[in-house]
C-alpha cells in the first residue's frame, strides 16, 4: 500500500510525479519539486527588486536648484556660479533618475561636471555640503591613489566600493548615487611626448575612466583592494551614477594665459581685446585648457559641464572665518564652551588672522593653522586651569593674538 503512495506522490504546483523529480520536498498536505522551487526563487528576487526599484522612486524627493544653492550658502562663502552649476546638475540627476523611459520618449543623458579651483577655495567643501541634502548614496574618492590596472596602487574600480559602502552594499541604490573625485588634476597626463615607459597614474587612470564615467557594468570587488579570479564581485552599472570632478590644476593659468594672447602679469596685448581679468583667470578656462594640462580628450567629452570657482580675497576669507553656520570661529567657540568657557574675540583680531592667511596663500585652509597657533596654549592649560581659577570667559584681544603668533613655528610659512 505504502509502494502505491509513493509512485502517486506529486508536486502541488505543477503536478510533476516523485520519479520524474530531483527532490520533493514534503509539507503539510503538499509536495513541491525542486523545479518549482527555483522558478519561485527567481519570482521573489524579480519582485523584491521591483518593489526596491519603486521604493527608491519614492524617496528621491526632487529639491529645487534654489533650494540646494540656498543650503550651500549656509555652509560656503561667494561662488555664486559654482553653485548654481552645482545645484542644477544635481537637480537634473534626480530628474533623470525619476524619468520613465518609453519607446518614443526621449531619454536624459547624465551630465558628469569638473570644478577647477585654487588650492583652499572650497571644492571638497561644496561636495561634502551637496551631500547633507542629498537622498542618494554619496563618497568621496581622491585620484592620487588610482593606478592602472596591474600596478602598485589601487584599481580604478576601488572608487565604486567606496559609494557601495555609502550604500551599505545595496546594489541598486548605489547605482544611482553620486561620487567625487578629487584632484582629479593629479592623473594629467605627465607628458604629451610618447614614452617608452607606461603613465601608469597619469594618462592610464583616465583611460580606465573612460567607461566608468559613460556608463557600463563593473565587477566590483566588495571590500577594494586588488581583483584576482578567485575573488566574488559584485557588479554594478555605472550609467545612472553621477561623477562630480574637481582638482586644482596649479599652473593652468598660464595656459590659459597663453589662449588669450596676454601674460599673467602685465597688459592685454591689443586695444580692441575685452578686458581680461588677470586676477582671476580660472573664468576663462575651456575644455582646450584642460587639454593642454593633460587630461585626454576623450575624458574631457565624458565631464561635459565645466565651472571654476574664485580665487579667495580678503573679505572673503573674512566671511568665512565668522559667517557659515560652520564657521571657524564658531567652532572654536564651541570647543571652549564644552570646559564651561566663553570665548570672546575682538574684531581686529579677525583681521589680524585674515591678514596673516593671505600672506600665506593657502586659501581657507591658512585660517584653521593661524587660529590653532593663537589659541594652542589656552586651549592647553583651559582644561586644567578652570577649576582652579574659576574663570568663566576667555577674551582674546589683538596683543595676546600677536604675541602667541610671533613664538608659533607657522610663521615660518610667510612668503617673502
């Protein structure tokens, strides 16, 4: 009786007999077949991506282009046009990335974007302030460390770990993330003269970034570092991700210089030229420019939106030392204030450190080095002290300031 049981025994799903069957699993008045266990499989991953995919449309709240610039303004002093270069290209990324793509619709290329800037005028302080308001996975790589396939370095595949990381590994929301790349600069190609010997952290790193920037799937090794055969990736398509760009680019100037027939120090050359602003020649940069840098003209094709950012006068680095919400001066404040401590400036103290940063020509950067060599010994004997003298506010006054500058080691930085 038991032996005819056994050859009627079917799957509950498709009918298949226990004989025709790899394995039937048995349950609660059901069988089902091992067949019908990896078509479900297949099902239930489909679905769970969908409704992941439909998820993530949702959470992409689209913020304005007014909206991201006036929350970079709380944060980062002037670059009015870097901004708005920013802001709309991030916009136009959540617009792409909510699109419905039809067979007549017409469908939106991503727009990959390049800041040059001076060293110390804000480019990686832009990206990180874009990343506060962004709902899509955000990284920040730097280029320095990429080589070419092969050599001593990191694979140029390592950055798309960093945004999985961003992402806690979930594929599909890293995919339509945002990454940059800083001192992008520092993979121009180191000679445009052909060489018997390999530019493997030059011009090979932009070769390998051709595609990346585009758009293609990658095989991502999940933890970075080297791939090798044996190693389980993870693959990820890159052409809904945006690649935010900026570098430096010391001495293009010059090359751009030499573009409008005029010198970088001295008078335009002809009556009828326009006025050229030798200030600030980053304004007139062109894609030709980064070409005689050396970044390739193939990857200047895939980084089509191209914004500079101003060089840092006086009154700028004055604003910045006081005004964003994360204002130098305020965080100093607020280091003292967790010892129970009130800090207090006197105005001409500011003008004081603005004035040395300047001579030092480091940008934003020179504010933080001059203010920790004037308020190092307080913040030193602070912590001790306060219990014992009982005092409640520290005042810095333009004499104190000079004094504790002048037995700092940074002065040594001044350029003649």
């Amino acid at each position: 009786m038991s032996k005819i049981n056994n050859r009627d025994i079917r799957c509950s799903f498709c009918g298949i007999s226990k004989n025709d069957a790899q394995m039937l699993i048995a349950g609660d008045g059901a069988h089902i077949c091992d067949r019908c266990v990896t078509q479900a499989g297949e099902i239930l991953a489909e679905e769970l991506k969908q409704r992941k995919s439909k998820s993530l449309q949702t959470t992409l709240k689209l913020v304005r282009p007014i909206e991201i610039k006036q929350h970079l303004d709380q944060y980062v002093i002037g670059q009015d046009d870097a901004k708005k270069v920013i802001s709309v290209s991030v916009y136009n990324h959540y617009k792409r990335l909510n699109q419905k793509v039809d067979k007549d619709e017409i469908e939106i290329e991503k727009s990959n974007l390049i800041i040059v800037g001076e060293t110390g005028t804000g480019k990686t302080l832009l990206a990180k302030t874009v990343a506060k308001i962004l709902n899509v996975p955000f990284c920040i790589v730097d280029a320095t460390v990429l080589t070419e396939a092969g050599y001593v370095g990191e694979d140029v595949e390592s950055i798309l770990t960093r945004l999985l990381q961003a992402a806690d590994y979930d594929v599909a929301a890293a995919e339509r993330g945002i990454i940059y790349i800083d001192e992008i600069d520092k993979i121009a190609r180191k000679s445009d003269n052909p060489s018997i010997t390999r530019d493997v952290s030059g011009e090979g790193v932009q070769q390998a970034l051709l595609k990346i920037l585009e758009g293609t799937n990658v095989n991502v090794p999940p933890q970075g570092g080297r791939k090798h055969p044996d190693q389980k990736m993870i693959s990820v398509n890159t052409s809904n991700i945006l690649f935010i760009c900026g570098g430096a680019f010391d001495g293009i100037q010059k090359k751009i210089a030499n573009r409008l027939r005029t010198q970088t120090v001295g008078y335009k050359m002809k009556d009828d030229d326009e006025e050229v602003d030798l200030t600030n020649l980053y304004k007139y940069i062109t894609p030709l420019d980064l070409k005689n840098f050396g970044l390739i003209p193939e990857l200047i094709g895939r980084l089509p939106v191209l914004t500079y950012l101003n060089p840092l006068d006086k009154e700028t680095l004055l604003n910045i030392l006081t005004e964003p919400k994360n204002a130098l001066i305020k965080q100093y404040m607020k280091l003292f204030n967790y010892e129970g401590v009130e800090l207090t400036f006197d105005e001409d103290v500011y003008d004081f450190i603005v004035e040395k940063a300047w001579e030092f020509k480091l940008g934003a950067r020179g504010l933080r080095s001059i203010c920790e060599a004037i308020m190092l010994d307080a913040m030193f004997e602070i912590p001790t002290s306060k219990e014992d003298t009982g005092d409640k506010v520290f005042h810095i006054n333009l004499e104190y300031a000079k004094k504790k500058f002048a037995k700092s080691d940074i002065k040594k930085l001044q350029v003649a």
